[in-house]
C-alpha cells in the first residue's frame, strides 16, 4: 500500500502529464524589419500576407492591395471603383493570387489584375475572408460569402461561373453548411469547412463532420491548417486542436494557453520551413515544437502590436502583419537566436563563450560571467560565494580539474569553481587579452605587459614570463595552438612560433603591421590568417623563418574596415569579425552577415566566438550575443532572380512577354526592377545596361532607371540583380522593344517622296531638253571662245612657270646656274658616276683681280665682264656639262667623263679661251683667272670634300702667281698613266691690251 506522500506525488506527476503541452516562455531576443508608410505602405491595417511563387509579396489592408519587391512597397491599382478594404487573399497552384474585398472577387495573373463575375445576389465577404485556390484546377477558388460556400471558375472563353457548391437538399441535411466560417483546400483538393460549431471534410462526393463524438468542442472554428506530416490544426477563438494522421478524433493542443491569448481578430496558422506550426496570439505567437509550445512575447522583440497574419515566404521568413502598424518581417528567422541585457545578460558587450564538461555554457561579459544551464533559454548571472559578480571578464579557459579560469581587462586572472562558484585570485597583471590552456598542460597568459605561462604541473602554478624572442615583447593579443602542438603568438612586435620548446620569430611580409588586439587564426590546411594594417586581413604561409602571403580578402583592403576577430570552426571555417558585422567564407566564397540577416549586433568583439560541439556558433558583439544553430544555413541562399516589374515609353505601358514596337514620340523610357530575395535587401543592387545605345553596365541602388527619349532603333534592356554580401548574380532578364521611326521617314513616305522625286525629275527634264536645246549654240559658241582664252592662259602660265623655275635655278646676271643649282647638280653627277664607276672633274675657276676691275672701269664693266666668261663656258661646255655662278667672280664647271690622264688638253683649252680679251665698249681687257681642278677619288667621296680640294687647288693657282691652273693633290689609288700629281702651269697672257697684272 502506497504511503500518502507517494501518493502525492503520483497526482502530482499525473497533472502534469495531462496538462502538457506546457507553454515555454522565450528567453531571447530577436530582430525585426518593420514596413510602414516611409516604405510605401500608406495603410497599416494588414489583414492577409500571400506570396506569389517566388515573387513579389502581396498585402492585404484596410485601405487597398500592396505589392512588396525587395525595395519599396507599391499599391496595386483594384479594376472595381470605389473597392479599399482588401478582406483575404490566397495563392494559386500556378503563379496567380487571388484577393477579395466586400464586395468583389479578384484574379491576379500575368495578364494582371481581373475581376470575377459576380453572382446575381452579389459577394460579401466578412472582414477577414477565408478563400481558397483549388490545387488541382488552375482558376478555381473556393471562397465563403453570406456564410455559404462558392465555387468560381473560369472557362477556356474567359466566361466566369460562380455558383454555390451545396444544393439545398444536402444543406438541408446539414444544416451547419448554411453558416460556413473557413475554408481550407488540401493538396488533393478536399476540402475542410467550419460548419456552424463543427468541422466538415467533403471530398467532393462525401461530406463528413467532426464534433463532439470526435473530441472537437462545439465552438466557431475559424481557420485550418494541414501541415507537411497530414496532421489537421483547427483553431477557434477559444481553441486549438489537432486531427492526426490516420486518426479519427482530435485531441486539444492548447494547454496552457488561456483563451484570451487565443483571441485575436484574424486567427492565422501557419507552418515554418522546418515543420513546425505557428500561431498568432492577443501579444505575440506560439510555436509548437517539442510537443510543447514555445511563446514569443514582447519581451523577446516581437512586436507589441496585435498580429492579424502569419506568413512564410518561399525562403522561409517570417512575416507579420500588424494590426493598424504595417508589415514586419522576423530577421534571421530560425537562424539566429539572440540575447542582450534585455533577457538575462549581465551586459551587452560580450567578450568570450565556454562550454565545460557539463554542458554548461558560460559568456564572458563587460558586466560579469553569465551561465546558461542545459535546456535553458536564458542566461542567469554567476556570482561568486562573496556574493559579487566577476566584471569585465575578457577571456575564459578551462583547466583540468573543471575549473574556469577568468582574464579579465583590469589584468586579474581568477580561478573560478563552477560547482560551488568559489573563486581563487591566481595572478594580477594588466589589462588581459587571452587565456589559452595548450595540450601540453600550460596556461599562457596574453597580455599588455607580454606573454607569460604558468605550468599546470608546478605546484606553485604561478606566471613565469616568456621573452624568448624579440616579438614576444610589448603587447601579446592572442594565441592558437596548431594541430601538432605548436603554438602561434601575435603581438605588436610580430609573430611568434614555439615548437618543440624552441621559439622563433616569424618575418611578416613587407608592409604588413600587426595593430592593436590583432588576431589570429589557423586554417583547415595549417595556414595562418592574420588582421592588422594593409590589408585588414591577410592570409599567410609560413615557410622557415618567414610569412608569405597566399592572398588578401578583397573586402579587406579598405583603409575605414578594422578587424577585430579571426576565428575557424571545425568545418575549417574562416570567421572575420568587423565593426559591420562578420564576414564567413567556406573556402569558396565570402558571406556578410549583419543586423538585416538576424545578427544582433553588427560591431563584433575581439574573442567573441566559439565553435560549439553540436555544430552551432557564439559571437559576441558590443550589443549583446548571437548563436547559429545551423551556420550551414548562411551558405543555402537560392539563385538569386530579378525582374522588370513595369516598362514604360512615356505614357504607354509596354508588354514585357514581347517584343514591342513603339511609335515615335520624344519621350522617356522608364522601368521599374525588382528581386524577391527579401532578406537580403539591404545588400542587393542591380546592373542595367541598354543594348543599342550603350554597352557598358550601370549600377544602380534604386530600382527605377530612366533612359531620355532614344532615337528610332532596336534595342535590348537587360538588369541584373547582385548581392554584394555574399557575391550571388541573378541571370539577366531583357526587355526587347523596337522604336519605330516618325511618320515622315516611313516607307510609304520614302516611296511618296521617290514617286513626287520622279515626276518633278520628269517635268524638270521635259524643262531643260527644250532650255539646251535653246541655249545649245550658245553655249558652243562660249565653250570655243572660252576654250582658246584658256589655251592663251595656259600656255602663259606654263612659260611663267619656266621662266619661274629658270629664275630659281639661274644666275640672273650671267645666266649660268646658281650657287645652289649647280651645288645640286653636283650632289646629282656625285651619285651617277659613283653609281658607274666613271670619271668625274670639278673645275673651280676664279678671275684674277676682278675688284681692280669694278675699281678701275666700274661695276658695269665688271658685270659685263662676268657675262662673257659666262658666254664662253656655256659656248666651251658640252652637252652633259654643267656651269654655274659658284659666288661673287668664282665659277664651277663639271666635267663628267673626263678622266684624268685625257684631261690637259681639254682643260688648256677651256683655260685659253676664257682668258682671251675682252671687249666692253671702247675697252679692250685682257682678263686672266686662276683654276682649281679635281676629281672624284673613290665613294667615300662627297660635294663637300671635292669642293674643298678644288679650292685649295685654286688658291694654290693664285699664290703661284695666277692666270694659271692647279690640280688637287690625291691620295689613294689613281688609275694608270695618271701622275700622283699633275702640279701646275702658266697659260700666257696676250700682249697689246690692258693688264691687270
């Protein structure tokens, strides 16, 4: 026989066992990104959240129907006028959506908003209206008016058939059919009805009920939900139950829920990604896990306002619609769980996170050592036996005997008991960045004054300071141990490595400079990560005695981004903390997490993280800390997708399943874009670009671009949408549209203007035969009168041209060749005897005294005594020869093909004969002159080194006593029968004349 406290506490247990579920209160915080009139929401009201596919996101409210497409919400234009409050909505099995108001029934498609027939005694919707879409049947819904069940449907043709879906004779049978409260369709399309105070099921040839004989209570059922494991959630304002699988009675999940928490205007369920139901209550909702439900309250950071909808939108976020107070959608939902000072830390700013041997996880804040107990939600304090908190705790490390040891920044290292929350001081040095308790049975403390370790097996297990190495001086920030035992060290001397118990000093890389609290890390393959001064973060390998850099995060490199955490996990896992959130990689790319994806705060404390056991992840920031549950979770976005929303060519709105042809008009294209991934809003941006008019891409955070009016042309709109958090790109969506040209460069234009072209050529040709033939003769005749005056002035222009080029070329005194003509002629004869290997003379001649001339007689005497020497070369010259005015009385002639040993003969003549007397008037002069002769000695030979060799001939002439000729010395090989050198000889001058000896 049982004793009476035994008995007691049988019908203790028993009470609980049948009062469960229990209700779980939330310990935790969460974030929340509320929507409202500065989004474009000008109605808070919402009674209904409906997502199309993987689209936009449509709100119900009491002032009209909204759209949501990962910018701005806009309202959706309703066909009916004078229709506002939007009662219901529901999505359909093939991308449509369908709403109601009062008083009408809508069809939202691709080919947009339609409104649906109405039947002769007119809709009317209650103000929350229960609606269903066939999934069967594309365009058919099952909706509840004036109580009664409907069935609208569309044909082939467009026509609309509303009709009642129970005939009278079965509604007489079941009188609860005629008071209808929701109607919920299953994925066959059976369908689940509130009855008057019971549950019906018609499968389309059956109707059964569920009441009382089933376990259901006689209330109003409102709303219905089968959930992914067949299970049917029936809810009241009082109740809730739950018809399992299989079963055929339903049993009451409310527990202890009270019926005033239950009693909300729209009584919503709803299923999360993970199976789980929610439910909205009078101040927060429940979700039932564990066979249990699990409340979030104000108090967790739902919003305090009476929620009327629950929504999840294909990637799994939550979304609230809020009595009178807009949209807000849960961050993070499922994938952060938060706590802050709010519910239960000591303070916000977390430093460090342990894990002991007893499941016991300790958080090191600013305001001193929180515990979270297995199975608890919420952290509690943990005081020591004096009764005081351990503040400022930095670092925690756990040692063989189950103890935690403590680092705090005022530098006291503690010895905390967590059994009996007795505490030791071990050591008081400064201000204390780690604690790090190797496999080797050491505690090394890191710190401001340095390194120092305390040997677990010494029974004094006191700091001994460790300076082995010159980077081991000053600061020591933090510490990794390595998976062969070696130990890594940064601080702000360097990098230090102890291995083996030998230490070494590990050369950074040129320019890298560790900062303030640097941290350290160690990759899967044994590489380093390192923060500190350009670049932020810096990837390493250590090879001997030096760090060389594998690469650098390309997020890292900007001067305004300080790195205050580098962690790995067990996945091998790289964990950057910033003061705009932390940044994973998983060795393929780079995910940004902050405040939007759920975080609950986005600067990040140095020592702030830890890899739990059970796969899950602790960050510490300045604003409370976060826990993932299933990090895995960051790297399962979906593809990324974007869309143009509208186009428009000034006012006409073009068709984006088409290619559109538009009239001219000097208007502007604009277009609307959109992307559906929701959670990541703040970090998307698009690319655009228009094909035809350009060909490089623009960026954009807006979703509205605008190009000015184009001319007429084809072209192509593609947008992309990308998500600079975590690198994604949509595939690009285009827009084709072609720009007809104005009415005056069309066609038929073209060919009106070629015809009128024609005629006119036409008539004007008829003109002109008749004019040409009229002014024919006239014409001939001016063509031959014109025609000999130019003959005249061409042949004119043709001897002024000659006379032109004989002026340039010629003396105009002596009629020889100038200076620079005959110096041309030479350059000429140079090239065409090297070229022929042939003779080549160059005769320098200059008249003896010819300033006693110009003194004695006069310059004209002595001009016209330069014109008859002028006379005779010309007359003396053969035709090959060339002669020319050198300067002022010196005269240069060529001789080509003379060679040298033919050559006396010719040349006495020419000197004879210009040396005869001259007659000028009454006078009778006998004029000498003195010549140089050289000749062409090879091809190296030029017109410089000839004229200098004749010139020194001459003047050799001249100091012999003049009126004679002197031959250029040679060098080199001469031909044969040619003396080295001709010397000189003396011409003599005729008597019975003037001389100018």
């Amino acid at each position: 026989m049982l004793r009476p406290a035994t008995r007691a506490l049988l019908r203790i247990f028993c009470l609980v066992l049948l009062a469960r579920p229990l209700v779980v209160l939330e310990g935790q915080e969460y974030s929340f990104r509320h929507y409202d009139a500065s989004d474009g929401l000008n109605d808070l009201g919402v009674h209904c959240i409906v997502q199309v596919t993987a689209g936009p996101l449509y709100t119900c409210t009491d002032g009209g129907l909204y759209r949501y497409a990962g910018s701005r919400v806009h309202r959706v234009p309703l066909t009916v006028p004078g229709d506002s409050y939007v009662a219901g909505g529901t999505e359909g099995r093939s991308g449509e959506a369908w709403f109601a108001t009062i008083h009408s029934l809508y069809l939202l498609d691709a080919g947009g908003m339609h409104a649906v027939t109405s039947p002769p005694e007119g809709f009317e919707f209650d103000l929350f209206a229960s609606l269903a879409a066939s999934r069967t049947r594309d365009g058919r819904i099952y909706f509840v008016s004036r109580h009664q069940l409907y069935l609208a449907e569309r044909a082939s043709t467009g026509q609309w058939t509303v009709q009642e879906l129970f005939g009278d004779t079965l509604r007489a049978q079941h009188p609860g059919l005629n008071n209808v409260s929701f109607v919920y369709a299953a994925p066959d399309d059976t369908l689940w009805l509130g009855c008057d105070s019971q549950v019906c099921r018609y499968d389309g040839r059956s109707l059964k009920l569920y009441g009382t004989p089933q376990g259901l209570p006689a209330e109003s059922w409102r709303s219905a939900l089968l959930d992914s494991r067949g299970r049917l959630w029936v809810r009241s304002e009082h109740s809730i139950y739950r018809l399992d699988r299989d079963a055929e009675r339903f049993h009451s999940l409310s527990g202890a829920l009270t019926g005033e928490s239950l009693t909300v205007r729209g009584m919503d369920v709803a299923e999360d990604p993970q199976g789980r139901v929610l439910i909205n209550l009078s101040k927060g909702l429940a979700r039932f896990e564990q066979d249990r439900w699990r409340v979030f309250d104000r108090s967790s950071g739902i919003p305090p306002n009476e929620i009327d909808a629950l929504s999840f939108d294909h990637q799994g976020s939550l979304w609230l619609g809020l009595s009178g107070h807009g949209l807000a959608r849960w961050r993070g939902y499922d994938s952060f769980e938060n706590w802050t000072s709010a519910t239960g830390l000591s303070s916000d700013v977390v430093w460090n996170f342990l894990r002991d041997r007893r499941e016991r996880m300790w958080v090191a804040t600013e305001g001193g050592l929180d515990e979270f107990r297995p199975g608890a939600h919420a952290p509690s304090p943990a005081t020591s036996t004096t009764g005081r908190a351990m503040r400022r705790v930095q670092t925690l490390a756990e040692t063989p005997d189950g103890h935690i040891w403590a680092g705090s920044d005022d530098g006291s290292v503690v010895d905390f008991d967590p059994d009996t929350h007795r505490t030791r001081p071990v050591a008081q040095l400064s201000g204390i960045f780690q604690l790090l308790f190797s496999h080797s049975g050491r505690m090394w403390i890191c710190s401001i004054p340095g390194l120092y370790v305390v040997d677990w097996n010494s029974p004094q297990r006191k700091p001994q300071r460790v300076a082995a190495v010159p980077s081991l001086q000053g600061h020591l920030y933090e510490g990794v141990e390595d998976a062969h035992g070696g130990l890594w060290f940064i601080g702000e001397k360097g990098l230090s490595h102890f291995v083996d118990g030998h230490w070494s000093q590990i050369r950074l890389p040129a320019g890298f400079q560790p900062v303030l609290s640097s941290q350290i890390t160690l990759g899967k393959d044994g590489s380093l990560w390192l923060s500190g001064a350009k670049p932020s973060l810096a990837h390493l390998r250590v090879v001997g005695d030096h760090a060389e850099l594998i690469e650098s995060a390309p997020w890292a490199t900007s001067e305004d981004l300080s790195v205050y955490l580098i962690a790995s996990d067990h996945r091998g896992w790289i964990w950057v903390g910033t003061g705009q959130g932390i940044w994973v990689s998983d060795g393929k790319r780079w995910i940004h997490v902050t405040v939007d994806d759920g975080l609950v705060w986005n600067d990040i404390n140095s020592s702030g993280f830890y890899d739990d056991h059970d796969g899950s992840v602790w960050i510490g920031t300045s604003g409370g800390a976060a826990r993932l549950p299933n990090p895995e979770t960051l790297f399962s976005a979906p593809p990324l997708t974007a869309a143009i929303d509208t186009a428009r060519w000034g006012d006409h709105v073009l068709d984006l399943r088409i290619d559109n042809e538009i009239p001219f008009r000097h208007q502007a294209l604009t277009a609307h874009m959109m992307h559906f991934d929701f959670r990541r809003e703040a970090t998307i941006h698009f690319r655009y670009r228009m094909v035809g008019l350009e060909e490089d891409w623009q960026d954009s955070t807006e979703p509205d671009i605008r190009y000015p009016p184009m001319p007429p042309g084809s072209y192509l709109l593609e947008i992309k949408a990308m998500d600079e958090g975590d690198g994604r790109t949509s595939q690009p969506v285009v827009l084709r549209f072609h720009v007809l040209p104005p009415w005056w460069q069309t066609r038929s234009v073209y060919l009106l203007e070629l015809l009128s072209a024609l005629l006119l050529g036409l008539s004007v040709w008829r003109w002109s035969v008749r004019m040409l033939v009229r002014r024919q003769r006239l014409l001939e005749d001016l063509v031959a009168k014109r025609t000999a005056e130019l003959q005249r002035e061409t042949q004119e222009l043709v001897k002024a041209r000659n006379e032109l080029q004989v002026l340039a070329m010629h003396d105009s005194l002596t009629g020889l060749l100038n200076r620079g003509a005959i110096i041309a002629k030479l350059e000429e004869e140079l090239q065409r005897s090297t070229r022929d290997e042939s003779p080549l003379a160059l005769v320098l001649l200059d008249i003896d005294h010819f300033k006693r001339i110009n003194d004695t007689w006069g310059h004209t005497t002595g001009d016209a005594v330069l014109k008859e020497y002028a006379r005779r070369m010309r007359e003396l010259a053969r035709s090959y020869d060339a002669a020319g005015r050198y300067g002022g009385e010196e005269m240069l002639v060529l001789l080509p093909g003379l060679r040298e040993t033919d050559s006396n003969e010719r040349l006495r003549e020419l000197h004879t004969a210009l040396c005869q007397p001259i007659e000028v008037g009454i006078l009778t002069l006998t004029v000498t002159c003195s010549i140089g002769v050289t000749w062409r000695n090879g091809a190296s030979d030029s017109a410089h080194s000839l004229l200098e060799r004749a010139d020194k001939a001459l003047y050799r002439a001249k100091n012999e006593g003049r009126n004679r000729m002197a031959f250029a010395a040679l060098t080199g090989s001469l031909p044969e029968a040619v003396p080295a050198q001709l010397g000189s000889y003396e011409t003599p001058a005729p008597q019975d004349s003037p001389s100018l000896q």
